[in-house]
C-alpha cells in the first residue's frame, strides 16, 4: 500500500456517510440525486480513491490526493461549525448533529476525529509538500457544503413526513 493515510482518510469518508446512513439522516448530496444517485456517486468516487490512495504511485495523482485530503478536513469543520459542541478535555465534541440521538455522538465524534487525523496525517506524511498547497481548495470547496447540509434537513424533515423510510428514520417522527 502506497499511501496508507489517504486510504484511511477515504475510509473515514466511507465510514462518515455509511454511519449517517445507518443512523437514518441520509445521504450527502441525497436531496440533489436521489438516494440511488448518491450511493452510485459515493459508490464510484470512494473506490477510485481508495484504489489510488493504494496504489499511490501514479504520477499527477498527488494533486487530486491532497485535494481530497483537504475536503476530508474542510468536511470535518463543517460539522463543528454547524452543530453545537463543547469543549471536553480540551477539543470539540459535538453535543447535537444531523437529527442523530444522543447514544450516536460518542461514535460519530470519534468519527469525525479519525477521519480528520487521518486527513491532517496523510498531507504531511504522504504528500508532497509542492502539492500540499491542493488541500487549500479542497477546504474552501467545503464551504457551499453549509448550504447544502441545510437545505439537506428541510428536505428530509418533509420526506420523513409524507415518505417514511429507512434512511429518513431519524426525522420520522418528528
């Protein structure tokens, strides 16, 4: 494996949507494509990071690596700006997130802290520091993501009313 950390960074993408999945607040980019069209984009985009991040030796791909790398670390940020939080032993934790029960945030905290180290670990361990200056757009282009989290919990607020189903589960009785 070429470059470990940006796979773990990937699986910590992985693990994020599939843990918003499973606690039933959906899908990123759901209300825009479908949950069809959202897992057949997560479906292929993840893979094929994986598969580079593995095997990593591919000139050109250490741009798209530090890229991605920084929208794992503009992600994680989204959520401490969004939500509220604490401070407890001296960083963050979210105390509300997403629609997610209390139970869910110890596990999706540490979510979110893996995916972030693993993100922070792999642009400066594993990137090259000429193309470390990618994940600068990488966090930037996080920033629209806040629109589109909040359009995502009034659109599911209203399917959760009229469609009820498994990844809406979290808003359906509410």
């Amino acid at each position: 494996m070429r470059r470990p950390l940006h796979a773990l960074a990937c699986i910590g993408t992985a693990f994020h949507h599939a843990f918003e999945l499973g606690a039933g607040v959906g899908l990123v980019f759901q209300p825009q494509l479908g949950l069809s069209g959202a897992v057949a984009l997560w479906g292929t985009l993840l893979p094929a990071w994986f598969a580079v991040a593995v095997r990593g030796a591919w000139p050109g791909w250490e741009r798209p690596l530090a890229l991605a790398a920084g929208l794992s670390l503009g992600g994680v940020a989204v959520h401490y700006t969004m939500w509220p939080w604490e401070t407890r032993r001296g960083v963050p934790w979210l105390t509300q997130a997403e629609g997610l029960r209390p139970g869910h945030l110890p596990a999706y905290n540490a979510i979110l802290y893996g995916w972030a180290a693993a993100a922070a670990l792999a642009l400066l361990r594993e990137t090259p520091r000429g193309s470390r200056r990618w994940a600068f757009p990488g966090m930037l282009a996080t920033i629209p993501l806040r629109w589109s989290a909040r359009h995502h919990f009034v659109w599911i607020r209203e399917q959760a009313g009229h469609d009820p189903a498994w990844w809406n589960r979290a808003f359906a009785a509410r």
